[in-house]
C-alpha cells in the first residue's frame, strides 16, 4: 500500500521486506534469531509487550512538504530494534506514503 518508490528508487514489495528482515538484519547467527530459534513472528502492535517508540514530525525540504515518522516494528510479541522510516510527500492529489528506510537504529 506505499504510493511510490523511495529517493534510493527501492520499490518495496512485501518479498524484498522480508528477505531484508529475515535473512539479512535478523538472520541466522544474530542475537535476534539466537534469541528467537524458530525465526521473526510479525506480531500484532496491540498485543505486544513493553513500550512502542514512534517520533512524528513535519518536513519542508529537498523532498518537498509533507511529514515523516520513524516507528519501531513488532516482532516477536515485543518492540524490536527495527525501525521504519516513512514519508508522507504531498502531491496535487493528496498525499503520497513512502517507505523511505527499514532498518536497526
């Protein structure tokens, strides 16, 4: 459901999303996995453990108007380290959401 590529041009589909998370942030051999043996559970933000962490803020740059969010990603049953960073660039017709970067912070 993203509008458009990011400024790399990285189109993200949902197989490219989760080679990234799966094999080569939290793949075999990382803390993670030897925490998690069985491997990444996407879990449901409302029912996971300790506290989200989100920052919003508004833009006027480069990019154009708009805003951004960095948003950390449920796995697991918990708040991981993985952190989505998105825009939302306004165009004539609204707003477009992008998926700028995923990765640990």
């Amino acid at each position: 459901m993203l509008d458009e590529p990011n400024a790399y041009n990285t189109t993200w589909t949902e197989e490219f999303i989760r080679q990234l998370i799966e094999r080569d942030t939290f793949g075999p051999g990382t803390i993670f996995r030897d925490a998690h043996p069985d491997g990444i559970v996407y879990s449901d933000p409302d029912c996971v453990s300790g506290e989200d962490h989100f920052d919003i803020g508004e833009f006027n740059n480069a990019h154009g108007e708009g805003f951004w969010a960095d948003i950390d990603m449920p796995l697991n049953g918990e708040w991981s380290d993985l952190t989505a960073q998105f825009i939302l660039v306004r165009r004539p017709s609204g707003y477009a959401l992008v998926l700028e970067d995923l990765h640990v912070l």
